[in-house]
C-alpha cells in the first residue's frame, strides 16, 4: 500500500513539473505567436518581408525547444529535417505547417494546461492550510481558494480545508492526464511527418551515436597516452632521481644537490604536463568566461595572425561549446602546420538554436581529410552532436571550414 501511494504521489508531482514547464514554454508560444500574427500583417504592405525569416527561425528554435523538454519528461519526438526560414519555402513545407499548427494549440490550450499545472496546487496548499491561517484573517477575507465564500466559523474553515483535499484528489488522480493532454499536440505535430524517410533518419542517428562513442572513446586514449607517454615518465623519473640523492646525500653532497634540482626540474615539467591534459578535457576559460573570450585566447595564442568575431547572445550547452573549442583549437594548429597561411578569421554565430562556426585562412589550400591533418576527427566530435561539417580547400586556396551544430544537445 505505502509502495502504491508513493507512485501515486510522484506521478503527480512529475506530472505538476511537466506542466510548469510546459507553461514556460506556452507563454513563449503566445509571444512567437504574437510576433508572427504582426509579421503577417506587416506582409501586407511589404514591410513583414524583412521580417518573416526571423519570426521563422525563432518558431523552428521554439520547436526545437519543446522537443527537448518532451524528451526529458519521457515523450519521444523524433525530430524531423531542418525546415526552411525562407518564406516561400515555408508555406509550402509540411513541418512548417506543423509546427505552426502546435503553435496556436499551445499557446492557447496548452497555456491554458500549464496554469492549471501551477494553480492547483497554490489552491491546495491555500485551502488546506485554511483553519491554521483563519483566526489572523480580515473578517471580510474570502475563505476559498476560488474567491467567494467567508468563513464566520471553525466549521466553516472546515469546510474550506475540505475543498483543498478535494485539491489534492484532483491533482493526484487527474494530474498525470492533464500532462499527457498538454503534451499529446506536440507529440503528434512536432515529430517527423510521413514526408520524412524515417529507416534514413534512425540510421543516421545510429551514426550520430556510433560517431559520439568513437569520439569520447578517441579521447579518453589522448587522455591516456598523454599521462603516460607524458607525465608518467617524468614522475618516474623523479623517484628515480629522488632515490639516487638520498644515496648520495652522505658520501657527496654536491652531487646530491644536483641530482634533486633534475628531480625538481622534470617535477615542474609533469606540472605543467598535468596541467595541460586538465585544460585538454574542459579549459576553465570555456567555463568562466564563455565561448567568444575561449576562441580570443586561441587565437591570441595561434602563431598565424587570427581575428574573432563571436556574437552570441546567450549560452549554448557546455558540450557543445567545447565541440566548437576543440573544433577551432583543431583547425587553427592545422593552419599554423600546413597552410602557409598569413592570417585566418574565426566567425562565430548563434541563432535559430543553431552554432555556426567558420574558420578561414587564406594559405594555399588543398586541405584533405585523408592526409592525417585531425579533420576525421573534428568531423567526429562533430557528428557526435547531430551537427554538420563542410570543408572547401581549393588548391591554391583559401581554405573554409564550416560547423553547424545544434546549440542544446
């Protein structure tokens, strides 16, 4: 029985969360909305023209968004395509339609939903804990929860803690089928239409994850030939150097003392060994300060002249921006090795809840990703986010490496 009742309970108290979120979202529905009902109306005199592409990307990103919180609370979506932003494409495309269907649903009944998911149990707590705040309350407060009623006596503030157990009824036994209700028109709108060559789709999801699992696996041996190949030895050599000193500390001193400066010597260098594979996992800067100050520094650090420019209006995921760090650290060291280059740009974008990351240089090209330059690997740590890599190197040049990479996974 006490095993019944907690999954009652946390059924509900999922179900209370999933509508929250889903009232967060709804209210970002209402605005996209909004925004796009004046972009059409502007259309009629030219003027939303300019700004439908924008009303379009932030109606995909929103999309986007409510597939992610669907999946996080147990609902399966399975993304379709990129759909377009222009306008002409987007009237005629199915999952544009689609989501702009889900759009008005969610913004109205699923608002709607998302209140109720906040509402109950402000009332519930309210009413039920009615007779404990009754004998400080105003003569003329109103009792309930609903807004009418007053209580005149301790019957009557029983009655009121009554109706919030009748609250609490609600929730529990109609919670869950209001989350379900709330989440069923994005789950049947925001999935991939029969347009969509779904076999295709789950192969290269297949890939995707068969991708991240070579990537993570790739570095955690970098991981560990650079502790071993590396820091291990020094400290070997250390203990080493450090046993061979004591020996000699009684018979010759002299030689003793130069033998522990070695030992502190190759000591600093497994230091800074250390500290490099640390800053080769998740440099701190990435953490602290963001993506645009983590590409400043490699690019002040690059040996070919570099210039940044990053406008990112808000935070991706933090592994995504450590894709597009390694990423950039990658690509800069094989325009320092191999391009000849004498300056190369880095431009960094966030928008539409997509990363875009180009890298040029203006060396003499013919980059290949057969010739053992990293870029199977960039492409892997890529792939590994559902992302896409686009690599153009003309002989004779400039070189261009372009990552579009979702900006949540």
């Amino acid at each position: 029985m006490t095993g019944f009742v907690k999954e009652v309970v946390g059924a509900a108290s999922a179900a209370l969360g999933q509508l929250a979120s889903g009232f967060g979202t709804a209210l970002l529905a209402l605005a996209v909305l909004g925004w796009l009902i004046l972009t059409a109306a502007a259309c009629l005199v030219g003027i939303g023209l300019l700004a439908a592409p924008a009303g379009l990307r932030a109606l995909h990103a929103l999309a986007g968004q409510e597939r992610d919180r669907l999946s996080h609370h147990g609902v399966e979506v399975v993304a379709p395509d990129p759909p377009p932003t222009r306008l002409r494409l987007a009237l005629v495309d199915a999952t544009t339609r689609r989501e702009a269907g889900w759009l008005v649903t969610h913004a109205t009944f699923g608002l709607f939903l998302g209140l109720l998911g906040i509402v109950l149990p402000i009332a519930a707590v309210r009413d039920t804990a009615f007779p404990l705040l009754w004998p400080f309350a105003p003569a003329d407060a109103t009792s309930t929860a609903l807004g009418f009623g007053t209580a005149e006596s301790w019957l009557d503030a029983a009655a009121v803690c009554l109706l919030g157990v009748g609250w609490i009824a609600i929730i529990l036994g109609l919670g869950p089928s209001l989350a379900r209700l709330q989440a069923w028109p994005g789950a049947r709108l925001l999935t991939a239409g029969p347009d969509t060559d779904l076999p295709l789709r789950i192969i290269e999801l297949t890939a995707t994850r068969a991708a991240a699992l070579d990537a993570h696996a790739a570095e955690l041996r970098r991981i560990e030939r650079s502790l071993h190949d590396g820091t291990q030895n020094r400290i070997v050599t250390v203990t080493v150097l450090l046993g061979a000193a004591r020996r000699m500390v009684a018979r010759d001193p002299v030689g003793a003392e130069e033998l522990l400066e070695r030992a502190q010597s190759a000591a600093e260098q497994a230091l800074a060994e250390l500290r490099t594979v640390a800053r080769g996992i998740l440099p701190p800067v990435l953490a602290d300060r963001g993506l645009a100050d983590a590409l400043s520094g490699l690019a002040a650090h690059c040996a070919v002249p570099c210039r940044t420019d990053a406008r990112l209006p808000e935070r991706c995921a933090s592994s995504v921006e450590a894709t597009a760090y390694f990423v950039t650290a990658e690509a800069l060291t094989n325009i320092a090795k191999h391009s000849g280059a004498t300056q190369a740009t880095v431009t960094v974008r966030s928008r539409g809840g997509r990363l875009l990351l180009r890298i040029e240089d203006d060396g003499r090209g013919g980059a290949d990703e057969k010739g053992g330059s990293g870029l199977v690997g960039i492409r892997r740590r890529v792939a590994a986010h559902d992302g896409t890599l686009h690599l153009t190197s003309p002989l004779g040049g400039p070189t261009t490496l372009e990552v579009n990479l979702p900006c949540g996974s």
